[in-house]
C-alpha cells in the first residue's frame, strides 16, 4: 500500500469520527431543551425577567438607548444605562413573537447550545460518551442560573472563549483573532464580558508557565491579544460606561448582600453543588493528575468567585472541565478521544456516520416541532410570586392612583405594566446612596419609625408587598387597611 492510498482510509475515519461526535453532541442538546420544556415556565420564575424583557420591548419602539431612569419615581432622572441592551432586546423580540413562550424557548435553546457546545469541545479531548455525560452532569448543577434574563445568552460565548484561548495555550500557539467579536457580542450581551480579560490572563499565564521567555514573538501577540480585549469591548452604544458600571457592581455596594443569586455558597441550600466539589476535589487528591500551578491557580479562581457569589456557579462547573479535561485525556488515556479514534466504530457509531445528514435532519425537525409543542401545549406565565396577577387587576380596577411602595419582588411587573416603581431589580446602578439599606431596615425590627418616615417622605398612595413582606404588622399598626390579599400578594391603602 502506498502513502496515498494509507492516507484516504485514515481521512476518512477521522470524517467518520467527526460525524459520529457532531451527532452525539447534537443529540445532548436536544435532549436538554427536550427535558427542559415541560417546565419551561421555570426559567420565567425570576423578579427581573420582567423589567429585562420590558427594556427590551421600549428599545424596539423607541429605538434609543437610556441614559437616566425612567422606570422608578423614587430615582427618576438619575443616571441609568442599559448595558446589557442585546440581550433585552432579545428578550423584547422572543416576547414580541410569541408571549412568555417565546422567552421560555430563546431561553431553552441558548442552554441548548451551551450544552452543545460544551460537548464538542470537551469531545476534543475525552471520550464522546464520556464528554456527553459530563456535559449532562455539568448543565445539572448550574441549572439554578436558568432564568429569562440576558446572562443565558453568554453561556456559550464563554465556553468558546475559554476553551479556544487554553487550547491555543496548550497547543502554543497565538490567540485566534476572531475571538475578538466574539468579546464584542459579549460586551453587548451582559457585564460579565469583563470576566472575558481574566480568562485570557490565565491562559496566557498558563502559556508563559510552559514556555517560559522562549518564545517572545508568541508572547508578544498574546499580550497584544489582552490589550486589545478592552479596547475592543468599547464597541458598544455605552462605551467605557459599560465597563465602569460593571466593576461598580463587582467591587460590591450596599444591594449585594441582600440579593439571593450575590450571597456566597451555602452548603444546606446548595447540596448537588457541595456534593460534586468534594467529589472534584477527591479525585484531584487521590489522583496522579497533574496540571500544573497556573491551571490549578485558575481552578481556585473560578471556586472562590462561586463561593463568593451563587450567581457565578457557571465559573466553576463550566470552565474548570474544559481547561482540565487536555490532562485528563493525557494522563488517562482510556478516556481520550485519541483512544475512541483508534477503536473499532460499533454498530451504532457505524449508523451515526452512515446516515449523518439523515440524523442531522431528523434532529432538526425534532427541535422544530418541540418548539411548536411547547408553544401550542403549553401556556408558560411567570411565577405568581413576582407577577402580583390578581392584586394589579384590583389596582386597574379600582383606579388605584400615586406613589406605589412595593416590595422588591414586584418592581420587574411594576415596571413591565407601566407602574413607575419604588424600588426593583436594577441596584446595579440605581437605589444606592442608603436607599436600598433604608428599604430593608423598614422590615426590621423597630423598623415602623423608618417605614413611617418613607411613606410621608414618598408620599406613598399605597402599597403592593409580598404576602410574606416583613412590614405588614407595620402597616396594621400605622392604620393601613388591607384592600386586598391572596397567596402572593398584598394591598394596603392608608386609611384616608
């Protein structure tokens, strides 16, 4: 046999092989959205899907971006930028199609395509069954963060992001310049792109840990790859501005301890999450794997962000496999993807790359009439306990009128119903300056003086709390009478 004729049975498996990985990667997310449908009502049960679709929905009409608030009476006028202004209108445009189940299936697919993306690149280095199942394992445990909101969108951009730039460290070669886009529909997607900089550190640092001061030329093009990352994140309609607020945000402000999704890792609330750390953390002591100090630096990174906040879980569960996974299949090569190419395809794998355009097709149309199911099967709504249904109907029906003090729960369906609101979720940049730590001390004890105090200064016309709101015993004490009440929600009028 000659070089030529070696060469087309050897291409040909490596097509074979491709295939075969495409389809199981296809196949792992479309049995994500397929599961995740049913209870696609649960991605809508956050306060802020509200408002985020709301922005979205008013750039679409006005097509301007704000500069001040406009949605609270409490901060009107004050400086406010939508920064995440893609992903809302996104979310303006899913809604505007289809209702809440428009939002639910964008929503559904973008978890979709992070799994398949996760999939296909940790098939580059393990197993496709292997990778798949870790995949499963993975998009389980970071299922809290799946809500309506624009951070959905960047799942898959940082998996990109984060897998190309260590592989192109691992394989010492320069930063794809392409990535650079990517930065930039990230930038415009969500605050998180500034996370987008210290991966590139780390995979630089990760480099330079292999290399050392071997190869300037190299380090010369990754340093002007880091350079380039922020500058190129100016590309947005906020410029700098979207930057500055986001490092507002991540050096901490008064809001932060009081947000669910900002309080750091709680083991009693977080077990699936506790369980598969100490079980990462087990094998990492008892193994002989070895990855060296500036990836082992980049696994307690991405922990101590987790552990600090709930809402980065994706840090950890996502990106550290992906960066460890090249010495998993190194250092155990049973589970490598070189060992999977050099196996003899069974019987399945042999019908996977035979009718490949086949499965590609049947897999399109399964997504496509799953959409229609879930669209046509199932009405999905926000949750009642941030949608305050019934109590607006009574507040439109009665002509409720003047300054609403609400609870924080409600500003999102505040703001979505044109209700200018006394405080909601945008404490990013807005409710600062005492005003958010005031709101919760109303709810305290000895906490009827504030409360009392709020409402003269405000001039509150009346009130929409949470049926478990903290200052209800304060409103009966100060005279308010109850107007209305169900299983979420409260009305109080002044007496008056």
């Amino acid at each position: 046999m000659n070089q030529a004729e070696a060469i087309v049975p050897t291409t040909s498996r490596l097509g074979d092989a491709q295939r075969i990985r495409l389809i199981f990667c296809l196949f792992a997310a479309s049995i994500t959205a397929a599961a995740l449908a049913p209870s696609a009502g649960s991605v809508l049960k956050d306060p802020d899907s509200w408002w985020q679709v709301k922005v979205g929905l008013d750039f679409l009409v006005n097509r301007a971006f704000p500069t001040v608030d406009s949605y609270s009476y409490t901060f009107a006028g004050h400086p406010w930028i939508a920064k995440e202004w893609l992903g809302q209108v996104f979310l303006g445009l899913a809604y505007r199609t289809a209702g809440w189940n428009g939002v639910a299936t964008l929503i559904i697919a973008a978890i979709g395509l992070t799994v398949f993306v996760t999939a296909w690149f940790l098939s580059a280095s393990l197993k496709p069954i292997v990778a798949v199942a870790l995949t499963f394992t993975l998009a389980f445990l970071i299922a809290p963060i799946y809500t309506a909101r624009p951070h959905v969108f960047t799942l898959p951009i940082i998996v990109i992001w984060t897998a190309v730039l260590f592989r192109a460290s691992a394989e010492e070669r320069a930063p794809p310049w392409w990535l650079l886009a990517l930065v930039v529909l990230w930038a415009n997607l969500h605050a998180t792109f500034t996370l987008s900089f210290v991966i590139a550190a780390f995979a630089g640092l990760d480099l330079l840990t292999r290399t050392g001061l071997s190869k300037p030329a190299l380090l010369a093009k990754w340093v002007a790859f880091g350079l380039l990352c922020p500058l190129v994140c100016l590309i947005h309609p906020y410029g700098v501005q979207a930057i500055l607020a986001t490092f507002t945000v991540a050096h901490g402000n008064e809001a932060v301890p009081l947000i669910v999704e900002w309080r750091p890792f709680n083991a009693q609330e977080q077990a699936p999450q506790e369980a598969a750390i100490l079980v990462a953390f087990f094998g990492l002591l008892t193994s002989r794997l070895r990855i060296g100090w500036a990836k082992a630096l980049f696994i307690v990174f991405t922990l101590h962000v987790y552990l600090s906040h709930l809402r980065f879980v994706y840090l950890f569960f996502l990106l550290v496999p992906l960066v460890v996974a090249v010495e998993v299949a190194r250092q155990y090569p049973a589970l490598s993807a070189s060992a999977w190419l050099s196996e003899k395809r069974d019987g399945l794998e042999k019908f996977f790359a035979g009718q490949f355009h086949l499965l590609c097709g049947a897999t399109s149309v399964l997504l496509v009439g799953a959409i229609l199911t879930l669209n046509n099967a199932y009405q999905v709504a926000p949750s009642p306990t941030t949608s305050a249904g019934g109590a607006l109907a009574f507040a439109s029906d009665h002509r409720l009128s003047g300054n609403v003090l609400n609870s924080y729960n409600f500003g999102g369906t505040l703001i979505f119903h044109d209700i200018k609101t006394y405080i909601d979720g945008r404490t990013d940049q807005l409710f600062l300056g005492g005003f958010t730590k005031t709101d919760e001390a109303t709810g305290q004890t000895g906490g009827k003086p504030l409360l009392e105090a709020q409402l003269k200064k405000y001039a509150i016309g009346w009130a929409l709390l949470t049926a478990d709101d903290t200052r209800i015993p304060f409103f009966n004490e100060l005279g308010w009478k109850r107007a209305y009440a169900d299983d979420y929600s409260v009305i109080y009028l002044p007496n008056s």
